[in-house]
C-alpha cells in the first residue's frame, strides 16, 4: 500500500455531492497510463465491490485539501495538479477517477465569480491573485486543449439532471457502523451512491432527452439532460458513472436517506411522459425538485 500521511480532523466533509466518471486504465494515453496504473497497484482500491463505497477515501480526499491550507497564505489553486485518484474494481478491471483537483478548483473559481459580492471576493481572493490564476489557466489549456474534470461538485444539493443516467436498481445505501475494537479507528458514515456503466448512463440521458424535448416545451429540463449528456461523452464508452451523496449524507441523516428514491420517482416520472400521461411526468418531477430545493434551502439557516 502507498505511504500516505492520514490528516485525522473532526471537521465533516462539505455537504456536496459528487458526479464522477471512472475510466478503465486502457483509457489514458501515456505516460499518463503507466502513472495510474502504478498508483492503483501501490494504493489499491478505494473500493473492491459495485456495492462498496468511496466515502472513506473522499474524506481523505477533503482532509489532505484542509492539511494543505494550515498555515499557509491561501491560493487561488494548487501550484501542482494532484498526483491521486479515486480507484474502483470491478470484476477483475481497474477503473480511475482522477482527482484533478487543480482544473476543479480553476472551475470552481468561475462559480464564485458568478456567485460571491464583489466585495467578498476581492477580500478573499484579490483580482491581481485571480488574474494571476486565469493567466495560468490559459498557459495550461494551451498544452491540455482536451482536458476535463472526472468529478463535477454540486454544493447543498443534487441537481436533479444528475439522476438521469441511473436507475433505481443502481442505487446502493450504506448505512453507518461503529468504529471498529482498533485504537483510533474511526465509525463508518452512512453512504449513498449510484454506479452505473457509461452505456447504460448514456443510453438513460439521451431518452430522457428525447422524452422531454417531445413532452415539455424548451426549458430547463431538456437543457439539464443535454448539458449531462455533452460531459459523459467526453469519456470511455466502457467507463463507470457514479453519484455520490458525499457530505449530504451527514446533513440528511440515516432515515431521510433510506427513504431517498430521487433516481426511481424521475424515471417513473419519464416513462410516464413516454406514455403521454403529462399530469404524472409532471408531479413526478415535480415531487423530486421540492425535496432537493427544501435541502437547498437549509444553506440559508443558521
């Protein structure tokens, strides 16, 4: 196994959730390919079966990014792009997720210009520190025309497009388990995830297109489908597609999580409009849109 020096911290993980794709190593060109592939010999997997979870390891993941802040002068972004990956295997092949943390966090960086004051901003990152980091931006994009983040972040909530690849039998809840009889060993947090192969994802997305640009007007809905679809071809056809509950998992709670069907009821909701029967795609959506706005709400409470 790697060396890697374990941050322990009682702070949780962000309540973010996650969309990942993970891609066999036959994916990547080189040297790109042998670094993964020596990495996932030297790590090995975060997770070894379709029903286990990367939870652990996307803890450490936030812990490693809270370690590199302490005592330092905060960055824009890393001065390297990170070395590690999330790993899964499944049925005898290695699949990836790189982290990339440095091209997510110039991502990252576009949404707090659209989000954040001016005045917040320009205190937390100064617009010489943010020119400085466009600037990189685009010397690195001159050599990496092609790059694209393996993980998409959705903060406080899951953007109900994100459930158009999966199905409800994808859908797999962990729930949480005492710390084990070792010293220092840690309780396993409840977990919610989706897996899915990327043809079987695509396959779901471009009906769901089909479904909604026939059955709803332009909006929102259709453009969301589109939008997922555009990025899941970026990648392998025989990639892994995942969802990831991430950090909502301690914002929601063990109940509310073993009674989430977010993935069945918009399905339900599609081949509903498929049938014609508008009024159910309708609730349907509509159902699954209140839950996750009523938990995006929470951002605002105090």
């Amino acid at each position: 196994m790697q060396s890697v020096t374990a941050v322990r911290t009682s702070v949780l993980p962000p309540y973010a959730a996650h969309l990942r794709v993970y891609e066999p190593l036959a994916a990547f060109p080189e040297p790109d390919r042998a670094h993964w592939q020596a990495y996932a010999s030297a790590h090995g997997p975060d997770a070894g079966a379709v029903e286990q979870p990367v939870a652990r390891a996307a803890l450490e993941e936030q812990r490693t990014a809270l370690a590199d802040l302490v005592g330092r002068t905060p960055r824009a972004l890393p001065e390297r792009e990170s070395g590690r990956a999330f790993v899964r295997a499944v049925d005898g092949v290695t699949y990836v997720c790189p982290w990339a943390t440095r091209l997510r966090s110039w991502q990252a960086l576009d949404e707090l210009r659209e989000s954040a004051p001016v005045a917040l901003l320009d205190t937390a990152l100064p617009p010489a520190t943010r020119a400085a980091a466009e600037a990189d931006r685009e010397r690195w994009r001159a050599g990496h025309p092609d790059a694209r983040p393996w993980i998409m972040t959705s903060r406080w909530e899951v953007p109900v497009r994100w459930f158009l690849p999966f199905g409800e039998e994808d859908r797999c809840f962990v729930p949480p388990a005492p710390a084990g009889p070792g010293e220092g060993e840690e309780p396993e947090p409840a977990a919610l995830f989706y897996l899915t192969p990327m043809a079987q994802a695509r396959r779901r997305v471009a009906r769901a297109y089909r479904a909604l640009r026939t059955g709803v007007a332009e909006g929102e809905p259709a453009q969301g489908a589109e939008q997922v679809g555009r990025w899941l071809e970026e990648f392998h056809p025989r990639s892994l597609v995942e969802l990831d509950y991430g950090g909502l998992v301690h914002l929601l709670g063990p109940e509310r999580l073993a009674e989430d069907r977010s993935a069945g009821e918009l399905e339900e909701g599609l081949g509903a409009l498929r049938a014609g029967d508008t009024a159910a795609a309708v609730r349907a959506y509509e159902t699954v849109t209140l839950r996750w706005r009523r938990v995006l709400a929470l951002r605002q409470a105090n």
